[in-house]
C-alpha cells in the first residue's frame, strides 16, 4: 500500500514506530503492483481518478482471479476511461483529475472493499457520493462500518442511510495524528491456540471497543468452550481442554472462517459456518481449500453454497496446502498443534500480514 501511494506522488517517512505521511499532488503514470492485497486493488482505483495520467494496476496470479467487475464498472460509470481485457487485473485508469461523483449504483456483494473503496475518495469529488448497494447480500458490513467511522474522525461528512445506502458529502481531509488498532484478525491464531493445546495465552493493548470484526472472538471463543476475560486492555483466553462445535452466522465476519474452521476441525461436536459465499472469492477459493485440506487430513468437512459443516473425526498428519494464503496457512498451523505430523507448506506466505508469524509461534510456544 505505501509503495503504491507513493508511486502516486504521497511521501512516507518512518521516525521510529511512528509513520510520517505528507499528501502530494495524485498523477502518473504510474504501475501499481497489487500483490494479493485486496484493499490494494480495490481501494487505490478510485483514487487513481483523482490522479492524471495512466494508472496500471496488476497483481500476482491469483490476484488476476479475484473480482473486480464491480470496481471497474462503478468506475466507468463515474465518467473514468479503463482499458481492460477481462473484468479483472490487469487494467489501466486514465486519471481525470478530478471525479464529479453523485449517484451510484453497485453490486458489492462478492466483497464490502467495493462500497469502502468508493467511498474512502468521496470526500474529494465534486459532488460527494450517494452509494446504493443493489444486489441481495452484503458481506462484512463492519468494515462499511469501520470506513465511515474513519472518515468521519477526520472531519468527513459520511452517513449511513440504511444498510444498502451510504452519503459522502464532499469536502476537506483533516490530517493528525493517528492510533492504529493492533490487528484482531491476525490475533486469532493465536488465541485459537489455547484452546488446542489447553493452555493460557494474553493478547496486550486489545481495544474495549473497535469496529475490527475481531472482537468477535471474545464471543465465537467462549461459546467454543474458551475462558475469554478482557481486563485493563489485555485480551486472556484459557482453553478448557474441549473445542464445542458452533453453528453461526459468519456474513459479519468472514476473515475469521479460518481459524474459526480450524477448531472445528478438532471440536467434539457438529459446527455449521453460514454466511461466507463471498469467501469464495478471497485470496483462494477459501470454502474449497478448507474442506479440501482438513479431509486431506482425515476430517469430515461438506461445502455449502455459502458456508461449511464440520463433523467431528480422528486427524491423522500430512501435507497442508496453503494456497498461497496468509489464513489458510495458520489454519495449518493450529491443526498441527494437536496432530502430529501436518507440514504446513510454505508458511511464508503469513508475510502478507504478519511477516514474523513463525518466529512468533515458535516464541509462543516456547514460553510455555
């Protein structure tokens, strides 16, 4: 994300943990390499219209399968000139300079980064942005949430009309100073851990209050059988020697399937995760790598349209896919914790979003 915001004329300075951004004049050309990010390449395209010249986005190869259909017709429809070959990456934004904005209408349900990229640039089109959600399921809406929230903190305008119908009026970006949250999402691993292999593990600086959907953990957890306290902003899960299986809606918090599959793939009884279509179109097709992986290994998973059940079985060791995706190799991981034998390939691929994960399982695990 910084190299790309950088590649558009923003300057970046590190002064010890502390991130220095100083807004520059948006212009190209400029080639923005996406990675596997999500929010790289469906946050930056809207504002690349703010920018002038040609904007190239493209990514790695399963990057080039995600959806994108939504995010290059909305912004064809906001007046923007893209070249591309097929609804997806690569594709080239001719930058306008500036985007009158206005009414829009877009189908996000393959992904919320839709509705939050659009309107993470509204502020700065001429005419705000009124934005409708027409198609019949919007997952993840706590990052909508989260979105708005952050403009707003910065002297936006931005208002949910309903849970399909957002407003962005437009108008100036203040800058500040900033906290940012540590990641619950990538915490999850880790809490799931002491539930496997019954121990106690402390998560510091846990927010009493966030919109991240990993605050969904104190919940999920605890009705898996965790002892879950949240004290003087440190997190503390116990396990209690037995996973319970959960039947839940996970639309809300679909990052979480994951780790959340993971136990309970070693829970004692029935899960049913509903909810998660969308997760078919993640950094892998998440639904099937999961199920594929966790009967690899001896489990007994069936795929839904738009979830999984999860029956209890005996796991045996064996190779653990990772698809080249940051959760379904810690996935991987916390399975190995209770079976031995499972070989997680290519655990580097947690660099995404934690690039020390071993080394921080590892210490985990060695301060036992």
């Amino acid at each position: 994300m910084i190299q790309a915001l950088e590649a558009l004329g923003t300057e970046f300075l590190w002064d010890g943990a502390d991130l220095v951004v100083t807004p520059g004049t948006l212009a190209g050309p400029a080639t923005i390499d996406c990675g596997l990010a999500g929010t790289v390449m469906r946050f930056l395209p809207p504002l690349s219209l703010l920018a002038t010249g040609e904007i190239s986005f493209d990514g790695d190869s399963g990057a080039r399968t995600r959806p994108m259909h939504t995010t290059i017709e909305s912004l064809r429809a906001l007046g923007a000139n893209i070249a591309a070959e097929q609804p997806s990456l690569p594709f080239t934004v001719t930058g306008l300079g500036q985007v009158e904005g206005g009414e829009l209408e877009i189908d996000a349900s393959d992904s919320s980064q839709f509705v939050s990229g659009l309107l993470l640039s509204a502020p700065r089109f001429k005419n705000g942005l009124s934005l409708t959600h027409v198609g019949d399921h919007l997952p993840s809406m706590p990052h909508i949430e989260m979105t708005l929230a952050r403009l707003r903190s910065r002297g936006v305008s931005a208002r949910a009309e309903s849970d399909t119908h957002w407003v962005v009026e437009p108008g100036p970006i203040a800058g500040g100073e900033v906290v940012i949250e540590p990641d619950l999402s990538n915490a999850g691993p880790f809490l799931a851990a002491a539930m496997v292999a019954s121990g106690q593990v402390k998560i510091p600086h846990w927010p009493e209050a966030t919109t991240q959907v990993g605050f969904h953990y104190l919940d999920i957890l605890s009705k898996m059988g965790a002892q879950v306290e949240l004290t003087n902003g440190t997190l503390t899960v116990v396990g209690s020697g037995s996973i319970r299986g959960i039947d839940i809606d996970l639309s809300a918090a679909g990052e979480l399937t994951p780790t959340i599959a993971g136990l309970c793939a070693l829970a004692e009884t029935r899960s049913t995760l509903t909810g998660i279509r969308h997760l078919r179109g993640h950094e892998t097709d998440r639904l099937a790598a999961l199920a594929t992986e966790i009967n690899n290994l001896g489990g007994k998973v069936t795929e839904l349209e738009d979830g999984l059940v999860i029956d209890p079985a005996p796991l045996h060791g064996g190779l653990w896919h990772s698809y080249h995706d940051h959760r379904m190799a810690t996935t991987g991981a916390i399975i190995g914790l209770a079976v031995p034998g499972v070989e997680v390939e290519n655990i580097e691929t947690t660099s995404k979003t934690m690039p020390e994960f071993a080394s921080m399982w590892l210490r985990m695990l060695e301060s036992k």
